[in-house]
C-alpha cells in the first residue's frame, strides 16, 4: 500500500480569517495523529478513540464555519452537501473500524481525511471564506 502523503501545514491551506483558519490547523493536526498512530501500530482503541475525535471536532468546526458563512449569507447549498456528506462518511468509516477493526480500512479512513484537505478545505472553504474577507473588509470589520 502506497504511504499517506506527508502532506504539512503550509500557507496555501490559510484562509485569512483566524478563528477558521486555527480550526482548521487542528483538524489537520489529529489527522495527523491518526496517520501516525496507524503508522506506528497502535491499538485499535486508539486508532477509535481518534476517529471519534475527528468525528467531534469534525461536527464542532462545521457548525462554526458553517454559522459564520451564514450570518453573511454566504454559506452555500454546495457547501453544505459536503459537510453532510463528511459527517456522513466518517460515521460510517467508524461504524465499520468498530466492528472490522480492519487495518486496511484505518489507512482508507486516513487517506479519505488527507483528500478531504485539498479538496474541500482548499477549495469550497477557502473561496467562500475568501467572500467572507471581502465583505470583513467591506465593513471595515476586524477579522
Ligand atoms: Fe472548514
Ligand atoms: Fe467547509
């Protein structure tokens, strides 16, 4: 099996906007306990225990982005499908890891997260978050 990219924390990954931009740096960073973890043949307690993680922080990041994109009627029905279908997806990944405890399975979970960074918080993130810059910057508001 091909190794899970090594992908680190860069500048492209910034929105501009702090409070996301931390939330989303945390997310990445218990990816990349679960990569490790799986890389350094942990228990499968813990590789359950960081699935449930990302599940929670997953919901709590969501919710946040989500709320602030919405209270300036930028978040979208796009946007939304594919925080839906996140939840959708990582839930299912742990229904199956809890009851396989399937290695194979574990590195299929990880591999979905890394894939999950490049294409939904560089894309459909950071444009909307980037209509949120302008309007900040519209209303002379702080970030
Ligand atoms: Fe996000
Ligand atoms: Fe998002």
């Amino acid at each position: 099996m091909s190794p899970v990219p090594n992908l680190e924390w860069n500048d492209s990954l910034e929105s501009g906007i702090i409070e996301i931009d931390i939330q989303h740096r945390n997310l990445f960073n218990i990816f990349k306990i679960l990569k490790d973890s799986i890389e350094n043949g942990k228990s499968s307690l813990i590789i359950r225990y960081i699935i449930e993680e990302v599940i929670r922080y997953g919901d709590y990041h969501m919710e946040a982005e989500s709320e602030i994109l919405k209270k300036y009627n930028i978040f979208s029905e796009k946007h939304e499908k594919e925080h839906t279908e996140f939840k959708k997806k990582v839930s299912g990944f742990k229904e199956k890891y809890v009851t396989t405890k399937d290695k194979i399975l574990a590195r299929e979970i990880c591999d979905y997260l890394y894939a999950y960074v490049t294409n939904h918080i560089m894309k459909i993130d950071k444009e909307e978050l980037n209509l949120l810059k302008e309007e900040f910057k519209r209303l002379g508001k702080e970030e």
